[in-house]
C-alpha cells in the first residue's frame, strides 16, 4: 500500500529509544509526567524505582527532586535502553542503573520508598505479576505511581465511523498485549495488595495529524490492518486520505493511578 501524502505520515518506524525520548517532550507527554511526578510526593533523601526506564527520559527530574541524598534505581531489560540512559545520566549523581525484567526485580524485599512505571505494563506478560513485585520492594507506607492508555479509548474522526472504529479494534486485537491495562491498573494494585487513594485520567487530544503520527504511526499500522484482513486496501486508501486531507481529531486516555503499599 502506497501512502497518498508520503509528506505528512512517517513510513520508516522510529528507533525504540528516540520514540520515547520524543514522545517525553511532546505536549503530551510532558503533562501527564508532570501529574506523575507531583504524585510521587518525592523528597530528598528518598529511594526511587523507575521499573522500565527505557532511555530515561525521566531519570534526571527523578534524581533532582531526592537530591541530596537520594537514590533512583533505573531499570530495563533492553541493554541498548540502558545505555542510551547511562549516556543521559551520566553528568550527575545519585542513579544507579540494572538490566532485569520488571517480573523479577533485582532488589530487596521493601527496599525502596517510591516507585513508578510509565507505559511498560501494556507490553509485559503478566501485569498483575509485575505489580506483585512493585509490592514486595516497597516499604510499609511506600508509594507506586503508574501510567498506562487504555486503547479502547483511541477514537479518530472520519466520515465512515465503521473504519475509525475497525482501526481501534486491530490496534487493541493485534497491536498492544494488555491493550486495556488502563482501567485494569487498579484492580491489579488492590490485588497486589496496595491501597489506591487515587485515579487520574489524562486524556490526550490531537488535531494536528503529523503530530498524532508520531504517536500512533497511522500509515504502518494501516499497512499491518489490510496485512491482518482488517482492512480492504479500498479501505485503507480512504482512510489515510481523509487523515491526510480532512479536518483531523484523535484523542485517548491514560490513567494516572497512585498506589500505596
């Protein structure tokens, strides 16, 4: 399938770590960190686990807000994520760095005093396995702060409702494991143990096409719909010009959730 605007979709798929490190700048991205950092209630001195850190984006505002004194604990089980993140820390103090899965953290029993994790539970096996874990190295009293889409909120406008609503469907079937982790965080957390005061919804809205691309990566996921059957390659033809051409509205909503062990 040939892109109608090859200017205005990305065709080649961005590097795992600069989609990331993009996506933290971006208007988006910037506003629900900043919820989460405000949620984490971080002081000096305090202990910090960023389960997932990817590039570690977030590694340094972490660090700064328990200086001095303080410990953040990055970890990845992607050795290229980690380095891309020794690169970014490397200037200052107080971060430590650990390849592990998020299953099986490579820390003691109630270890540290805060912990988060940020877009990494919608990939992993077993989810509820991993907040079992984020429980365990948590002190009495220690709290967890998680973001995580629920991709059955994704709704892009288009004249035939039926193709926005067979995109979202292949998004949610055949692109994202725990596509619905979003609303599942909480009841996984009280599973786990955890009291959760606290649920925030942050929804993300689009109207500059080029911009929800880099997001969503229309034109790719498109090409992987009419690959799966999910769409006609009529379909998809109509769908991606009216993205292109048309009046443009996506949006979808991630939520905060504040757990306290």
């Amino acid at each position: 399938m040939t892109s109608p605007v090859p200017s205005v979709f990305e065709t080649t798929r961005p590097g795992s770590a600069d989609y990331l490190t993009r996506f933290a700048v971006s208007d988006a991205g910037r506003d629900y960190k900043a919820r989460m950092l405000d949620a984490l209630d971080l002081r000096a001195g305090l202990a910090v686990l960023d389960a997932g850190c990817g590039p570690g984006a977030d590694l340094p505002a972490l660090a700064e807000a328990v200086a001095p004194g303080g410990t953040v604990i990055g970890v990845d089980r992607d050795q290229e994520m980690l380095d891309a993140a020794a690169a970014r820390t490397a200037a200052g103090p107080g971060v430590e760095l650990r390849r592990a899965d998020v299953h099986a953290l490579p820390l003691d029993d109630a270890s540290v005093d805060r912990a988060r994790t940020d877009r990494v539970l919608q990939w992993v096996d077993a989810p509820a396995r991993a907040l079992t874990e984020f429980h365990r190295v948590l002190r009495p009293g220690g709290r967890l702060v998680m973001a995580e889409p629920d991709w059955d909120t994704l709704v892009v406008d288009h004249p035939d409702p039926a193709l926005s609503r067979a995109y979202t469907r292949h998004v949610t079937e055949r692109v994202i494991r725990n596509a619905a982790i979003g609303r599942q965080l909480a009841r996984f957390a009280t599973e786990a143990g955890f009291r959760v005061p606290e649920v925030i919804p942050a929804t993300q809205v689009f109207r500059d096409v080029r911009a929800a691309d880099r997001v969503f990566g229309f034109e790719r996921t498109t090409r992987r719909a009419v690959a799966a059957g999910d769409f006609t390659e009529a379909q998809a033809a109509e769908w991606l010009d009216h993205l292109a051409h048309g009046p443009f509205f996506a949006s979808a909503t991630l939520y905060v959730v504040v757990a306290e062990a």
